[in-house]
C-alpha cells in the first residue's frame, strides 16, 4: 500500500504543501488561478502550529475502512480501485459533515470547487492526487516539501525506515554500518531556535 508518510521532526513549517495542494485542485493548477480565480482553491493538507511553535502537516490518511466512507449517506466517498485512496464524487454530497464528524483526525472541510457550478459548499478533502498518481507522480504535497517531511512510498517501508532512523538516534551507536537519514543541521538548527523563543515567550 502507497501512502504519504509524515517526519514530522523535519517540518519546519513552510507551507510549501499546502500551496502546491492549492495549485494542484485549481482549475488551471497555476498560482495565479489559484489564488484569484473562483472559486478560489483551498489547500487540502492543513500545517498546523503546536508547542514551542513545532508544527505537524495533517492530512486524510485513507483510511481502509474509512470511517468517512462507512457513515456517508449518499455514497459520496468511495475506494479509488487503481490507487486504494478515498475519492469524492462533489455531485453526490449534501453537505450534512456526519463525514467530518467521524474523521479520527479532523481533516475534512466543505469549500467550493470548480467542478460544480451550483455554489454549493461540498467535501473538499485531500484525494491523495488520484490524477498524478496515475500518470506515474507522486502526490503535489510531497513534491513540494523540501526537507523530506512528506515522503510517498510503501507504507511498511517507510515505517522501516523512520524506524531504524529513530533506534540510531536513541542509541547513538558508532561505527555502524547502516545508512539511514539524519536530520539535516538547518533543520535541527531551526528547532533550537524556535524552542528558544518559546522560552522566551515564556518568560515575556
């Protein structure tokens, strides 16, 4: 199964993701369309902001089984066959939020698009770029990102990864033989910054 999976120690709060998630469900997919065309195109990755300003890029997970899918009355949500995501048929959706309300993580916004002309505000969530992935890219949010905190894989791989990645730094072993990615120093060096000013705050 391909997901996008999150290091959220290397989000530095950008917002770069959101921006190309923007472009990417205008449509035009440029920025000034974007950001000056109705209706105007909202981003579907949402960069929230928590303690000592560390921030986390939340977005749908598609889940199997969705909850989304499994309470919508109308059938709006349904299994992309080809990419295993949660799709949306904007036609279909009354607007009623029992989607938004059984979503884990808080996800799901109702905005326009232009794919109707009704003016109607519909599920507008992520849809994990169905139409890049099937013509063999990878998801506008991860492209984006440029300090590797959206990464679209395998899921079990990324797992692996993240995971011997966080051993290495628990146990600080030396002269191990095992490559794994480490945080780069300006993105540790950001962190050092922004817990300081959290202090700082703090203090104020």
């Amino acid at each position: 199964m391909k997901t996008v999976f999150v290091r959220p120690e290397r989000c530095i709060g950008c917002r770069h993701c959101e921006v190309a998630c923007a472009i990417e469900h205008s449509e035009n997919k440029n920025l000034f369309d974007a950001i000056s065309k109705e209706p105007i195109s909202k981003p579907r990755i949402y960069v929230e902001v928590g303690i000592h300003y560390l921030t986390f890029p939340n977005r749908c997970r598609h889940c199997d089984p969705a909850p989304c899918m499994q309470v919508c009355p109308t059938e709006t949500l349904y299994r992309d066959a080809e990419t295993g995501s949660v799709a949306i048929d904007y036609a279909k959706c009354i607007g009623c939020a029992v989607c938004a309300m059984a979503c884990p993580f808080g996800i799901i916004q109702f905005e326009k698009v232009f794919q109707l002309d009704t003016g109607r505000e519909v599920n507008a969530k992520c849809d994990n770029c169905i139409e890049r992935q099937n013509r063999g890219l990878i998801p506008a949010c991860v492209e984006a990102c440029k300090t590797s905190a959206l990464e679209f894989g395998d899921a079990n791989e990324l797992i692996k990864v993240s995971r011997k990645d966080f051993t290495m730094r628990i146990i600080q072993s030396e002269g191990t033989d095992v490559e794994v990615p480490k945080i780069p120093a300006n993105i540790q060096a950001y962190r050092t910054i922004m817990k300081e000013l959290a202090k700082t705050c703090e203090q104020a």
